[in-house]
C-alpha cells in the first residue's frame, strides 16, 4: 500500500510541476489572445503562492513537503532510492534532475521572479473590483 501511495504522490508532485509551469505560459496567451478565463483570480493568486511557497522553501535550503512525503512513504514500504517499481521510477525520473539542489534553487528563484512579472504583466482579474453591466 506505502508503494501505491508514492507512485500516487510522484504523480501528484508531478502534475503540480507541470500546472506551475504551465498557468504562466497560459497566462501570457491567454493576455495576448483575449482569453479571460485565463485571468481567473483563483488560480492566478493560488499560482502565486505556490510559487512563494517554492521560493521561500529553496532560499532556506528545504525540500517540497511533497518529497518529504514520498521519502517517508517509500521508508515505509522498505524501499530504497534504487528499489522503486516502475512507475515510480519513471515519474521520479521525469520529477528530479541530477542536478546541485543550490543549482535548482537558483532556478526556483529565477521561475519566482518570472511568475512575480506574469502577473503583473497579464494580471488577473481583480474579485473586488466591479464590472460595468452592459445593456442588452
């Protein structure tokens, strides 16, 4: 059940990664192609802080609760880093770069600063403020 569990949190962790990248790419479009959905506060602002998040974990050397997470799953289950099954082994593969974690905290950094210009750039639409009923 704890490898079941692993595999299903790499997937997990995976689609966050994909969605992280993804809503500023969507985002820019969506500003240039006059798509408003792209301008949903809810996800906008929720991308926002999980970008934050991201950031404020690397700039004091901390790993994803998600990875934590799976560590311990996979502790769990008696499993070491080579003793994954499959699908584990190729979602983490996809997930995590052989790569210096100051290298990929850079990088975060980096992704942070350009998701902070996202937004201000192709902002989302404000809940507060108040949209003018046109007549039909």
């Amino acid at each position: 059940m704890y490898v079941f569990l692993a595999d299903l949190l790499v997937a997990l962790h995976l689609a966050v990664v994909v969605l992280v990248v993804a809503i500023p790419i969507l985002a820019v479009t969506g500003r240039l192609r006059g798509w408003s959905w792209t301008r949903n506060p809810w996800v906008r602002f929720g991308h926002l802080a999980v970008i934050a998040y991201i950031v404020i974990n690397a700039a004091q050397g901390e790993y994803c609760f998600l990875t934590l997470w799976e560590n311990d799953l996979r502790q769990a289950a008696g499993q070491t880093a080579d003793e994954v099954s499959f699908i584990g082994g190729l979602l983490h593969d996809l997930l995590f770069l052989d790569v210096p974690q100051s290298t990929l905290d850079r990088y975060y950094l980096g992704f942070g600063v350009v998701v902070l210009l996202v937004t201000i750039l192709a902002p989302p639409r404000l809940p507060w403020r108040r949209r003018d009923k046109q007549v039909a």
